[in-house]
C-alpha cells in the first residue's frame, strides 16, 4: 500500500470510529442507564478491514486523543478518568479486538460470512473481556457481570451481525491492498 493510501485510509477509520462514538442508545438499567454506542463496531470493522498493524494505529490514535482531552468517547468523554473508570476496560479492549479482527483477515480469515461471523464475535467476545475485567476490578464480579455483560449482550449481536455483513461486502482487493 502507497504511503498517501495509508494515510488516508487511517484518518478515515479514525473518522468512522470518532462518528460511531456518538451514536448511542441509553438503555434504562436497575438504578440507571446503560449507553449501548456503535463505538466497537467501528472499532472491530476498522481492525478487519485495514489489517492488524494499520487497525491497531488506528485504535492507538483514538485512544490517545480521547487521553488528550479531545471529546471522541462515547458520549463525548475524554481524559484520563474514562480509561481508568467504569468504561476503560472496554477502550483497552478495542486495542486487542481489533488487533485479533484484522489479524483473522490478515491470515486470509472472512473470505465467508460465517468467517466474518466469527471473526466480529471473536472480536466482540475479548473487548466484553476487557470490559469487565476492569468492572471487576472497580466494583467486583457480580456488579461487573450486571452493569457490564447483561446490558450489553443483546446490542452486541446485532453489532455483530452488522460487522460482519459490512466486511463481508466491502471488496476488499480494491480498497485495502491486503499488505498487512
């Protein structure tokens, strides 16, 4: 891939997933409400569709501009207390979801949809991880599981299956050059 390519290719997954941070759905939860955001979707198509290396910069470069102080977390949300707060884990996660994703396509991994599938579970299943390990940390597993897992489970299916039917159609030879 060409350096310009490269450098546009980057700044728009960076746009994608700056734009998808802020669609979100409050969901009435116990004593509150849980934002469901199209944040780890950008994030798990971004890392799919621009392989590991240039997903994993991608995914970097949000983060330190949310650290920054720059309003690109859900609900505009920056600065150190959102990664070390309740929502941190699930940022950090985006590091390795994304990663995995463009790695599973980078290894030729989503020529299918159930191989896109799969991948955007994958995907999905290690930012959960993430997520409520750091709830798990803050507040104990139970909590973790109740304010982090339950909430989120129906909204990631449908994320899911959207990811997959995004990457699956892109025609990925004309606009990611498969060089890693």
């Amino acid at each position: 891939m060409h350096i310009n390519k490269d450098i546009l290719m980057v700044g728009l997954g960076l746009l994608l997933i700056c734009l998808c941070a802020m669609v979100s759905i409050d969901l009435p939860w116990k004593d509150g409400q849980i934002p469901i955001t199209g944040q780890s979707l950008a994030v798990l198509v971004v890392g799919f569709l621009l392989g590991p290396k240039r997903g994993l910069l991608v995914i970097a470069i949000y983060l330190i501009a949310g650290l920054a102080g720059l309003p690109v977390f859900a609900k505009g949300a920056s600065g150190i207390d959102a990664l070390m707060g309740s929502s941190g884990g699930f940022l950090y996660g985006f590091l390795v979801g994304g990663y995995v994703c463009g790695a599973l396509q980078e290894n030729s991994f989503g020529d299918s949809f159930v191989e896109c599938l799969t991948a955007m579970t994958i995907g999905t299943a290690l930012i959960l991880v993430c997520g409520i390990a750091q709830l798990t940390y803050l507040y104990g597993l139970d909590k973790a599981l109740e304010y982090g897992f339950w909430p989120f489970w129906p909204g990631a299916i449908v994320k899911i299956i959207l990811g997959a039917a995004i990457v699956y159609f892109v025609p990925k030879e004309r606009y990611l050059g498969h060089s890693g």
